[in-house]
C-alpha cells in the first residue's frame, strides 16, 4: 500500500487502523508508510475513510503478492481458490470428515495484528515438523509454498515477505501429540514473533475430548473451545466406528 504524498493532508485518520503499525506521520505532514513492514491487509484503504483518496494499493508482484495472499481477508489464494491463511475444513469437520477417529489435527497459527510475521520465522516450524516425518496439510495455502517436503523448506524467495499470520497445519495420530508440542515448544523460543496452537479432535459419545489428557500430561494450561457449524451442510464421508 502506498499513500500519495502530493495528496494527502496529514489529518493523521488513517495512522490507527494498521495493525502492524506501518503507518506513520511525517514532519513534513502527510503519511507515510513504511514499504517493508506492510503486509498489505488492506485494512486502511477500505476502513480508514481517507477525506483525499491518498491510499493506493500499489503493484504487488511475486514474491510481494504473497503478503496480500495472506493478511488481505479478501484476497482468493491463486492454488487454493479460497480467502483465508488456512483451509475451510478445520471449521467443517462435521461434514468432511478431515480429522478421524484417533487422529488430531494440530495447526500453529504464527503472528498476529500487531506483530505480523516474516516466514523465515514460520520456516522454523515447518523444518522442525519435517524433522518429525509430518506432512503438512496439502490445501493449505502455506504448504504450496514448500519446495522441499523432506526438509520443510520454504521457497527461499518468499523467506523475508512479511504477512499478518500464516497456519502451519496437519494431522497426525492422537499418540503423536506431545512429541509434536515438545518439538514446538524448543522452536518458540527462537521465534521473532508469538504463535498460537490449534488442536482439533472429535469429540467422544460420552463428551470427553480424547486431546485433553495429553496436553494435561504436558502441563499446559488449555482452553477449551469448540465451533460447531451445525446444519450446515450433509456429512460427505462415511466413517467407520
Ligand atoms: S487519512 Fe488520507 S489524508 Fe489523512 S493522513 Fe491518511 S492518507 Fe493522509
Ligand atoms: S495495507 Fe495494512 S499493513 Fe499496509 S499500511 Fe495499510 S493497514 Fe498497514
């Protein structure tokens, strides 16, 4: 994003609405922002009501487009045809049936408004899921962007972009689950930003969530949540029980 110097006059409205705080005033009065840390969210032009339309989307040729692919809530990812950092079915369970019985899927969801973050900090995760032998969820908008599957690398061009978040997602069987966070846990300590973990399973007959004893083995404090989006759709897949 860019902001059109000849234009602007400096009221300063659009200064609160960048949530990576890429936009700041000049002493000569007008807006600027700050080209590498925009992780073109769009969020200014479309929020910030410019009184003189000096906000313009610039160019964003590859690898820049990457940055729109993931932090602009609107932007259609080119491979997998839907907006969004992740996949539509870690919300759909009920009806695609990704995640089984005895399996968990388990996403890292690295930056947040405020902080963003460069993919060489979500490559940290990706090698070390690797190192595991996992394989990272294939409709996922990130794992296109893995150019070598055995290591978790990412294509080198796209390491220094800068995104609002990106997902880390896959699913492995249940018994994997500490080994997974262990390993997670030793890579946040050399990340230049935060990430959050995602743990999704079905849910028990009798109500009980088969994840929860091995995070309580662990330690970690949880928060329990659940979406159910009920109604919405026929299961597509058969499950044995
Ligand atoms: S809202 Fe528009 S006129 Fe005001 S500072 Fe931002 S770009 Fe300039
Ligand atoms: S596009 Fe997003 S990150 Fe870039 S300046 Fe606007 S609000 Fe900030």
């Amino acid at each position: 994003m860019i902001i059109n110097q000849d234009t602007c006059i400096g009221c300063g409205q659009c200064v609160q609405y960048c949530p990576v705080r890429a936009i700041t005033m000049t002493d000569q009065s007008f807006a600027l922002i700050a080209f590498d840390d925009c992780v073109e969210c769009g969020v200014c032009l479309r929020n910030s009501d410019c009184p003189t339309d000096s906000i313009e989307q610039n160019d964003c040729p590859w690898p820049r487009s990457i940055r729109v692919n993931f932090s602009n809530p609107l932007a259609e990812h080119k491979e997998t045809r839907i907006p969004g950092r992740g996949t539509e079915e870690m919300k759909t369970n009920d009806v695609t049936g990704r995640f089984k019985n005895g399996e968990v899927g388990i996403a890292f969801e690295v930056g947040r408004p405020g902080i963003g973050a460069r993919l060489f900090e979500v490559e940290k995760l990706t090698v070390a899921m690797a190192r595991l032998g996992i394989r990272l969820e294939p409709n996922n908008p990130l794992t296109h962007l893995i150019v070598d599957e055995d290591k978790g690398l990412l294509n080198p061009e796209v390491l220094n972009e800068k995104v609002l978040s990106a997902i880390v997602e896959f699913t492995v069987p249940i018994n994997r689950t500490e080994e997974v966070l262990i390993s997670a846990k030793e890579i946040a300590s050399t990340m230049g930003t935060v990430f959050s973990v995602d743990l999704i399973c079905k849910v028990e007959p009798d109500g009980s969530v088969p994840v929860v004893p091995f995070i309580n083995n662990m330690g970690i404090p949880l928060s329990e949540n659940g979406k159910n989006n009920l109604g919405l759709g026929k299961p597509l897949f058969m499950e044995e029980v």
